[in-house]
C-alpha cells in the first residue's frame, strides 16, 4: 500500500470537506447543524469519533461512528456504530476501508466494547473480513398512503390509487385492536423524563441502546425530521409508548418514520400487539397537525380514528445484517 494516503483522526478543520464528501459519495446535503447533532454534541464521546484519508491535501475517505451506550440485562457497554462510511470513487479499491477501521479499532481499543451496524451488501464483506459477524436481521415494514409518491407512473390514474389504498388503510384500521381502557397523551417532541421512567420499569435481557434521559434528551435532535411523542396510560399510569419522526424532501416522498417503542420487551406479543395498534393510528395524524405547539398537543381515550388519503407512508424497524465485533454478542435494535 503506498503512504500516498494518510488514515488520521479526524480534525476541527475537516468538517466542511466531510460535509463535501457526503454529498459527493452519499448523495446528500445535510449542512453544519446536522453535523453538530450527530457528532459534536453526541454525549457518550467528547470528541468527533471519525477517521479520514486524505491525499495530496484532500479528504478522500470517511469511518465515521454513532457512539452508545448499550445493556444487556445488568451489563452495561460502550459501543461503536459505524455509520456515513465513504470513499470517493476514484480512490476505491485500495484499501482505505480497511485501513480506516482498523485504525479506529486501534485508537478505541481500551474505550469501546464491542462494534454493531447494519451493513449493507456492500459493506458487509468488508465487515466480515475485519472480524465482524452476523447475528441477526431486522425487517422493514411499509404502508404507503399515496401510491403515486413512489410511483410516478401512476399520476394518470392517481384518484383510483388512492381510493385503493385508503380502502386497504381503512379494512387493516378496523381490524386492529384499539386497546380499550388506555389513554393516550401527544407531545411535540419527545419527553425525555416520562420516557426514561417508562423503560426503566423494565429489565431487558437482550442487547438494547440503554434509553436514559441523556438518550432522549439528545438522539431525537436530528435537524433533518420533525419528532413527536405519543404515551398510553392506565389509571395515570404510562405503559407503553412511540416516538415518530417525519421528513419531508423536495425530491422523494415524505416519510414518517416510528423510531422508538417501549416497553421493549414487557407483556405477551399479543399484549403489545394492542397497546401499539392503539397507537400507531393516531399517531399519524398529529404529526400532520402543525397548529400545534404546546407541549402536549391532544389527549385522547383509544378508538378507531380514520387515516387521511393523503397522509405519508409508515416505516417501522429496518432491513439488513446486524452485526458485532468486540468483547460480546449483540442482539439489538436499531436506535
């Protein structure tokens, strides 16, 4: 390999030249308050945890990595998720990835416990040959509420696809169980304090991001989405709740995305099976609802609520490899 590339920790001076990078490589313009969440500000690191290649002077290749703190039952780790991996294309296939995991792994070695991402095909072998392995999969669940954001080719018949989907909305919302006897309560953003409550009520026994206050009062940050709360309660008491965030985007539909669900493992499948289905209608809704800005914008007993045609697709969870390197087997979810 020749010394021509420099693999470093990353520098204050380097943040624009990522920026640059990321959108060159990934295709996205996310600007300095994104950086600053995401990076900067992320409380389990008190630096930015990015290695670069650079040569001849120019930031060639990124190793970024999302800091947490996991558990597993009574066990506590410090860990590493790789993320906004690049290289510029004309300088793949030399090594740089490589090169740039092992030096964080190097740097990180007495700090961090063990490594889990969701790779995707490509990244993935590479993963693999760094001693990584695959301990699980997670999948992807969609509804689409317009048709015709997905597929421009609809537009000629766009009032029958939606008539379609509203009606396949509107059969699967009667179907789900409404979860009688709770309450819920809706927040614009997210309640750090009543949610940390919520799931330290339970003990987790599989790997899962620990969801203190210094969690939530920091992850749903995110500049790019809009985030906001929903809490069912029974008898005042919370018991489970959802974090959803929307994004909207000038070149590819808008999406709401649920991020977070608790309680994580408490109560029978079919018990949260109610409690969520209880949830994720309304859930929907407020978020669409911009007129409001107190901190608890509605509260409501469960029932059936009709979702808008026009209202944006639901992601849940994600698809991919999830994988570990370190001192432990992790078997988590996606933060």
């Amino acid at each position: 390999m020749s010394d021509a590339y420099e693999i470093r920790r990353y520098e204050p001076t380097d943040r624009d030249a990522f920026l640059e990078l990321f959108e060159t490589v990934l295709g996205g313009r996310m600007g300095t308050d994104w950086f600053a969440w995401k990076y900067e500000s992320n409380p389990y690191v008190d630096h930015v945890p990015i290695v670069v290649a650079e040569r001849n002077g120019e930031l060639v290749g990124a190793r970024a990595f999302f800091p947490l703190r996991l558990a597993a039952g009574e066990d506590a780790y410090d860990a590493f998720q790789p993320c906004d991996t690049m290289v510029r294309s004309e300088h793949r296939r030399r090594g740089l990835f490589t090169r740039m995991t092992e030096r964080a792994i190097e740097h990180y070695a007495d700090d961090v416990d063990l490594y889990f991402n969701f790779p995707n095909h490509r990244s993935l072998p590479g993963n693999l040959e760094l001693g990584w392995r695959v301990v699980g999969e997670q999948e992807t669940y969609y509804r689409i509420q317009n048709p015709t954001a997905w597929l421009p080719a609809l537009d000629p018949v766009e009032p029958i696809a939606r008539t379609l989907a509203s009606g396949y909305g509107s059969v699967r919302d009667r179907l789900a169980d409404a979860g009688a006897g709770l309450e819920r309560t809706h927040y614009d953003g997210v309640p750090a304090a009543r949610l940390a409550a919520l799931a330290g009520t339970e003990t987790v026994s599989a790997f899962h991001v620990v969801r203190d206050e210094t969690f939530y009062g920091w992850r749903f940050e995110n500049p790019l989405w809009t985030y906001r709360s929903v809490v069912a309660s029974r008898d005042g008491d919370p018991v489970a709740a959802l974090v959803y965030g929307r994004r909207e985007r000038t070149d590819g539909p808008t999406t709401v995305r649920i991020v977070d669900a608790l309680p994580l493992a408490a109560g029978t499948d079919a018990h949260r099976t109610v409690v969520f289905s209880g949830l994720l209608a309304p859930s929907e809704m407020c978020i669409r609802d911009r007129r409001s800005s107190s901190p608890g914008c509605s509260r409501t007993r469960f029932g059936r609520t009709r979702t808008p045609t026009s209202s944006p697709p639901l992601e849940r969870c994600c698809r991919g490899s999830y994988s570990e390197r370190g001192r432990s087997t992790a078997t988590g979810t996606r933060p």
